[in-house]
C-alpha cells in the first residue's frame, strides 16, 4: 500500500502558496515543491509533516492517505442495510 501526501489540495483549499507555506512552516522550499509534483514518492520525515500541518492549521493525519485510498470498511456487528 502507497501513501499520497495530500499538503497541495490542502493549501489550495485554504488559499496558500508554496511560498507562504514555506514562510509559515520553515520546511524547504524545494521539499515543498517536490512534494506538490510527487506526493506518492516524497520522502519527509514526520517532523516536517508535523510543521506542515501546524502552518495549515490542520490534524496531521489529514496530510496523508492510502494511495489508492481504502474502502471504506463496515464493522461486522453493524452492518449497513
């Protein structure tokens, strides 16, 4: 299973450039823009994941998903009619 980096969607949503969020987080700007055209194959440790989320004012866990993403599952005892 494949991560995304999901940085790019979110700071277009919220209005954000590349260079504003390098100002904001102090992550290079080269990483930043490597991860806007690769967001499958960059490698970033979870220390400037961490910047990145708090310069977007978002939950780390939202930066990230499975590439391609998960079904969604159905808990066995509650499954849906």
């Amino acid at each position: 299973m494949a991560l995304r980096l999901k940085v790019k969607e979110i700071a277009e949503a919220r209005g954000i450039s590349q260079r504003q969020l390098f100002f904001r987080s102090q992550v290079d700007l080269k990483t930043i823009q490597k991860m806007y055209r690769y967001p499958t194959t960059t490698v970033i440790t979870t220390d400037t994941l961490d910047k990145l989320a708090k310069a977007l004012n978002v939950d780390v866990s939202l930066l990230v998903e499975s590439d391609p993403p998960l079904p969604k599952t159905v808990d066995a005892g509650h499954a849906e009619e």
